[in-house]
C-alpha cells in the first residue's frame, strides 16, 4: 500500500524502538508471545504468574510522546468503563521500560475478518450477529464512548464463539468532549482522517473532528454487515487514498447486485446505514438491533425505502411525466457520481488529495449541472404522458450507452459499471411488463441484456455471462414469436450470435461455437437482404467477414482467413473514413489491422505482418495525442508493440524482441494498478513477462528466471480463482513447462 502522508492511523505501527522487539518482561506475567498488532500498540498473549489465567497484553509500540499516551490512556478508560458480555474486559494497567500497557480477556476464536474470509456469509446468521455487535455498542454509546474503527478484524470471538468487540484504540468521549473540547482536540487534530477508510464514513473520512456521533459508529455497523453479506467492505481500492474518494463521493453497490440471494429487507437494512448523510441513517445502534431483530423474526422492518423500480412502476401507472423525471433521475445521479469519482481515482496518483478532491466536486456538479438541464428539456414537453414516456425511456437508453461507454476503461470502475446495468435491466424489464406492445422497448430490454453479457465476459464471469444471454434467448424467441418484423429485434438477434460465440470461444465450447458462428452468418445475411437500407448494415458486412475469418482459422484454412480478413479491413477502413469520430469506427479499424497482421503472421509472412502490425501502433499511438488518459488506448498500443516483438522473435532476433516487450512492461504493471479487479490485464502482464524470460534466456538467465518466476504466481493464482478460464491454465502450464527447460539447462 502507497504510504499517504493524509492519513495518519492505520493499522502497521511506525516509528517502533528497537528495545521493544524482544518480549518485553512484565512483572506478574510470563510465557509473553506477541500474536498481533494494532495502530498504536503490540498485543502478546501472556499466562497470569498467580491466577494461571491466560490474558491478552497490549503496549503501546511507538517511540512515547504526549499525543500517543493520551490516547493509549483515553482507549484504557473507556475500556475500564465498559463491563457488557459482548466487550472484551480491561483486568489492569501498567508500565513496562517506561511504555503503558493493559491486560484484557484472551479471546482464541479469530476475528471476523478471519471468520469471513472474504466468503459471503449465511444472511440471517450475519443479521444476528451484527444485532449482537449493535446492542453492545448501544450500551458503550450510552456510557458516551464511540469507537470510531468497527470492523471486522476488531470483532473477536471467545472460545466458545461469544462475540466480543475489541480496540477500543480510536475511542471517542462524546459525552464530555463538548464540556472539554481540548481533550478531543489533542488526540485527533482537524484534518487528519483516524480510522480504517474501507468501514468508516465520509464524516470521519472527512477528517472533520466536531459533528461525530452514534451514526459514525452505525455506519461502520452497516459496513460490517456489508461485508457479512458480499464478502468484501463496500468501498474498496488499491490503496487508502482512492478508498476515500470513494467514501466521500460513491454510493456503495447493492449487495444484492454482489450476491442476489441477499434478502431484501436485510439490504435495505445495511444501505440505511450507509446512507452519506448521518440524519438518514439509523438514529442509534439499538434502533439497527431492532430491525435486524425484526427481520429476522420474519415480521417488517422500519427501513422501507422505496427503490426506483418502485418508483418507475407507480409513474407508469400514473403516466405522469414528473413521476417519471425522478425515477430517471435516480439511475442518471448514481451513475454520475460514480463516473465523476472515477474519473478522479484515475488522476489519484498524480495528483495530491486537496485537488483530487477539488476535482471531484467540481465533476460531480459538471453532472448534476447537466442533470438539471435534461430534467428541465423533459418538463417542457409534458404535453401528454405518451409523449413523456418515449421520451423518458430515450433518455435511458442515452444513460445505458454514455455510462457503459465511458466506465469502460476507468479504474475500479468494474462494480459500478455492473449495478448500473444491473439496474438499468431490471427497470427496462419492468417497463416492457408495463407497456407489452412497444416495438423499441422490447429491443432495447434484449439490447441491456446482451450488453450486460459481453461486460460480464470481460472480466471472466462466464456464468453470468451466460445467464444474462440465456434471458436475453428467451426474451427474443418469445417477442420474435409475437413481431417477427420488428427489425430492431431482428439486429438484437444478430448481435446476441456475436455475444454467443465469444462466450463459447472463452469456454472452449467449440461444437456451440461453431453452430453459433453459423446462426450469426445465416441471420446477418437474412437481416440485410430485407433491411438493405439500415444503417448497422455496414457493420454488420464487417462483422461477417471477421466471423467467416475466425471460422476459417478454426479450420486451418490459413488462405480462407487471410482472404476474409483483408475484406474486414477493407470494410472498416471504409467505415472509419465515412465516421471518423465515431469510437466503434475506430475500434473496428484498428482491431481488423491487428487480425490481418496475425493472419499474416501465421502463415509465415513476416515483412506483411510486421508492417501491419507498425501501421497499427502509428495509429494508436496518434490517437494516444488526442487522448493521453484513455488506458484502453494504453493497453492497444502495448498490444500492438508486443505483436512486433513477436515478429522479431521469429525473425531471430532476440535481443530487438526482449526490447520491445521491456518498453511496454511499465505499461502493463500501471494497469494491473488501474484495474485491480480485471483477470485480464494480470495475464497480460504475465504474458510480458514470460516473453521477455524467453528472448533474455541466452543472455541473462538470472533476469530470465525472476521475470518467469513472477509470471507463473500470477497465473498460478488466476488459475486457481478462475478455473473455468481455459486461457489461465494453458498459459501457466506452459510457463511451468519453460521453467522447468531453464532449470535443465543449468
């Protein structure tokens, strides 16, 4: 993790004094063994010399200065004042070589971090124990004590499973700090964030010392219970600087969006607590041990937000277009906050916190700005609620193709990207309910769910992507049944062959794969003999001859592929020139010069393949002046390099060819950075590394085995978390293979 001047209490101790790397010797106890580490003190598991009794000691393990022992003295009052089942008791107090310490029950069941393990847990058991978590923190609220650093690791369990909060390291008087504010003021100054920024909330993350309450602590609450349930905190980043900016700017993803089988009321429940503002959250923890009490006994919870789904089916029925603007509304500010953050998270490293910040603001008011005016473009024409309702359902269809769009490419954008067509499909399936008889509706319900396939394909999540295309067949068969003229329809169905085939081609279902490529020709060719005037009909001639390559290429009919790839590029050279500023144009184009130099390149045609693949990289590399930010770009133009150094391996060339991968290792380690949660861009950059051990296994064997070596934990690791990825696997079993020739060799 970056070390962040900003944010001054976490959980690694600095500044520790070599005197305090042995056990220390404190009289009354022996057998000391230091089993963990909080933000400002070691804790050792000891055995009471005259009780026999097995304690937990902990001792402040920084360097003694006023600030530290105020706080370890104000975490041992409060613990000292605290006596609940639930709360691990203070025994004593002491000083060991000048350093305090205190003694506390020895709890032996783990953590719940240790109990989660970043494994969804049963919801009504997590409901349960966050009831038990609550109550305790009610009783410490009532004795004016917050915590201020709930969170899993600071839950510990007894022996016998007894639930017990711990570390008390944070806590906060809010009973007296009012009468006495310099006593709050010398431990946390403003400005400076305490706390752990996955759990806390955006008014702690804030840094802002006055104005903490009980709903700085339900909020960590409803973040334990988010993690209970999903198996992960709700904002979570490569380091602890990006994790605030998402705090203080992004809304959390349902946990039913992470893990459908989560209960609705129960997610009500934890988005109620955290909720940006503390006013809209529960009032106290014994208010969220009520409901979770409620739920769990089967009868109805207080917390009865109503979802946009909600909203959109009751404006359907009113057919006002008020009604309509604001479930709009909710779907356009969600998705714009996200962006907005994003978009900052991916200046993060560049810039320092106050202006990343700054510029999040300003972002979002740029969005809210623009949400205004089209809210006011809609308020004009509420003429009659046919019109409202065509013109609400363009407006989400804008939202769908901007915002997917756009999130593609940016940093931690993987969660928003899925609620926001998660959402977006749940709310076009309801509508097309509600208005059964509308033609475009229908192919944009079949447009989200394909959509909503090809962004689950991209990061691996083949089951899903499955599903989602297995609604979007069945939705098709019945409404092609129904309308078999529609010629929106009929498009929806020659882009799910598309989404069909790269689904297959990942799982190597090649038998599904080849029928699916059949299907795509056969419907391709039907729709633009029918519609010859329809605009997609240049993409899709593009689209078949790539198809017809691919297929040759299955077959090895080296001559069919090239053949067809040359009429693919011809294709999109033509369509780039007629739509020079239209992103797809450009993809198409580049992506086609990419295969006509591969088609090249296996047959052995070395000069034509390197010459397509150089023109490919010029291209990219002057699209990279008109957008420097754009990391898809990033990652083409790293593609196009390799190819080239591939092309040099072949020709003999070694030392050009570890040349050319070593320039784009920087490249490929910055977005493994960017995109934590892509499978993708690890192997990429395994790959880069395993190219470079093979043309550097001649001339610097040592480098070559580190960079192999590197390369197989990542696919050993991406294999393991994806085993239904054929490619992770092939790929580590044939580096393993490399690996073992280097061995052979010494």
């Amino acid at each position: 993790m970056e070390e962040n001047p900003f944010v001054s209490t976490f959980p690694e101790p600095v500044g520790v004094n070599p005197v305090v790397s042995t056990v220390p010797k404190i009289a009354g106890y022996d057998e000391l063994v230091l089993i963990g580490r909080g933000g400002i003190g070691k804790v050792y598991r000891a055995r009471h010399a005259v009780l026999g009794r097995s304690v937990a000691i902990k001792i402040l393990a920084h360097e003694p200065d006023d600030r530290l022992l105020a706080r370890f003295a104000e975490e041992a009052r409060a613990v000292a004042r605290l006596q609940h089942p639930n709360i691990c008791p203070l025994f004593e107090t002491g000083t060991v070589d000048g350093r305090p310490y205190f003694a506390q029950e020895l709890l032996e069941g783990g953590s719940l971090a240790e109990k989660f393990n970043r494994v969804p847990q049963v919801p009504l058991e997590a409901a349960a124990l966050v009831e038990t978590i609550s109550n305790a923190i009610q009783y410490s609220h009532e004795l004016g004590i917050l915590h201020r650093d709930l969170k899993p690791s600071n839950i510990m369990l007894a022996a016998d499973g007894t639930v017990k909060v711990t570390d008390f390291g944070l806590a906060k008087n809010f009973s007296t700090s009012a009468d006495d504010p310099t006593r709050e003021a010398g431990l946390t100054r403003t400005g400076e964030i305490v706390g752990t920024p996955g759990y806390m909330p955006p008014e702690q993350a804030s840094g802002v010392v006055s104005g903490l309450g009980p709903a700085t602590d339900v909020y960590s609450l409803g973040a334990i219970l988010y993690d209970a349930l999903t198996g992960r905190p709700p904002f979570q980043a490569p380091d602890a600087l990006q994790t605030i900016l998402m705090v203080l700017a992004m809304e959390p993803v349902s946990p039913r969006t992470l893990q459908p089988k989560v209960p609705r009321d129960l997610e009500t429940i934890c988005l109620k607590c955290l909720e940006k503002s503390p006013k809209r959250r529960y009032p106290t923890a014994h208010d969220l041990a009520d409901d979770l009490r409620r739920f769990r006994e089967g009868r109805p919870i207080i917390a009865r937000p109503v979802g946009f789904i909600e909203r959109t089916a009751k404006w359907a029925k009113r057919k006002k277009a008020a009604a309509a603007l604001i479930g709009l509304s909710v779907v356009m500010v969600v998705a714009m906050i996200g962006f907005g953050v994003l978009q900052t998270v991916n200046a993060a490293r560049q810039r320092e916190a106050n202006r990343q910040l700054a510029a999040a603001k300003s972002k979002l008011e740029e969005f809210n700005a623009e949400l205004e005016t089209a809210n006011l473009n809609l308020l004009a024409a509420k003429t009659e609620s046919d019109t409202s309702y065509s013109l609400a359902v363009e407006a989400l269809r804008n939202i769908v193709e901007r915002f997917t769009n756009q999130l593609f490419g940016i940093p931690l954008a993987e969660q928003v990207m899925q609620a926001t067509m998660g959402d977006s499909a749940q709310l076009y399936q309801k509508l097309t309910e509600l208005r059964p008889a509308d033609r475009e509706l229908a192919a944009r319900y079949a447009d989200v769910l394909i959509r909503k396939a090809s962004m689950e394909l991209g990061y691996s999540k083949f089951d899903a992507a499955l599903k989602s295309q297995e609604r979007a067949i069945a939705f098709l068969q019945t409404r092609l049944k129904r309308d078999p003229g529609n010629p929106e329809l009929l498009l929806a169905q020659v882009n799910l062959d598309v989404a069909q085939t790269h689904v297959y081609h990942a799982l190597g279902r090649l038998t599904e794969l080849a029928a699916a490529r059949k299907q795509f020709i056969d419907h391709n060719a039907s729709f633009c003999e029918r519609f010859p005037g329809h605009p997609e009909c240049a993409n899709l001639k593009f689209q078949r001859f790539e198809m017809e390559a691919s297929t040759a290429r299955d077959e090895n009919d080296l001559v069919g592929q090239l053949e067809s790839q040359k009429k693919a590029t011809a294709a999109a050279r033509e369509y780039f020139q007629q739509h020079p500023q239209n992103p797809s144009a450009f993809i198409r184009l580049h992506t086609s010069i990419y295969l006509l130099g591969f088609s090249h390149e296996i047959r052995r045609e070395y000069a034509e393949a390197d010459h397509n693949y150089t023109e490919l990289e010029t291209l990219l590399k002057q699209a990279r002046v008109a957008r420097p930010n754009d990391t898809n770009l990033k990652n083409e133009v790293a593609e196009a390099t390799e190819a080239r150094g591939n092309i040099a391996g072949k020709l003999h060339e070694p030392l050009e060819a570890g040349k050319l991968y070593r320039g784009t290792e920087p490249m490929r380690r910055e977005l493994v950075l960017l995109f934590p949660t892509d499978p993708n861009q690890k192997i990429r950059l395994a790959n880069n590394l395993a190219m470079q051990a093979h043309f550097d296994a001649n001339t610097d064997p040592e480098s070559a085995i580190k960079k192999l070596d590197e390369a197989i934990a990542i696919s050993g690791k991406l294999a393991k978390e994806y085993p239904k990825n054929d490619i992770f696997t092939i790929q580590d079993g044939k580096w393993r293979g490399w690996r073992k020739e280097l061995d052979e060799k010494k």
